[in-house]
C-alpha cells in the first residue's frame, strides 16, 4: 500500500513540475501585438497625411500637426503594451 502511495505522490509531482512556464508567451504577445498595431496605425496616418498633402499641397501646416498628435497617440499605445509586458509576473 505504501508503494502505491509513494508511486502516486511521484507522478503528481512529476506533473507539476512539467507545467509549461506562459509569462514569456505573455510578454511576448502583449509587446508584439501593441507594436504591431502601433506600426499599422502609424501607417496608415502617414499615408492618409500624404496622399492628401500631394492631393493639396497648400495644406500641409493643417495636416502635419494633427497627423503628428495622432501619431503620438499610436505611440503611446505600445509604450503602454510594453508596461504591461514589464508588469506580468
């Protein structure tokens, strides 16, 4: 009886210790995903910015400063992303 609670005990452990470690997929995924976005939302503002600046060049200072903000605000989203991934543990 003592060996087939010894067996038991040896097997539970085994499995514990075979769990797979996700933080890094975590990490992984919410500095990927948030720098993708960024990038993709970054595009396509600078874009948008310059196909309607070729369309009307004599709006280029209306168009710059708000293309800008936006851009920063894009940024700050996988600055945040990258936070998250700091903060997982």
């Amino acid at each position: 009886m003592a060996d087939k609670e010894n067996i038991m005990e040896n097997q539970v452990v085994g499995a514990v210790s075979t769990a797979v470690n996700l933080v890094p997929l975590a990490k992984a995924l919410a500095i990927g995903l948030t720098g993708i976005g960024a990038a993709l939302g970054i595009g396509m503002v600078g874009a948008k910015a310059m196909e309607s600046i070729g369309r009307n060049p004599e709006a280029t200072g209306k168009i710059l400063v708000p293309m800008l903000i936006v851009s920063a605000f894009a940024e700050a989203v996988a600055i945040y992303g990258l936070v998250i991934a700091f903060s997982i543990k």
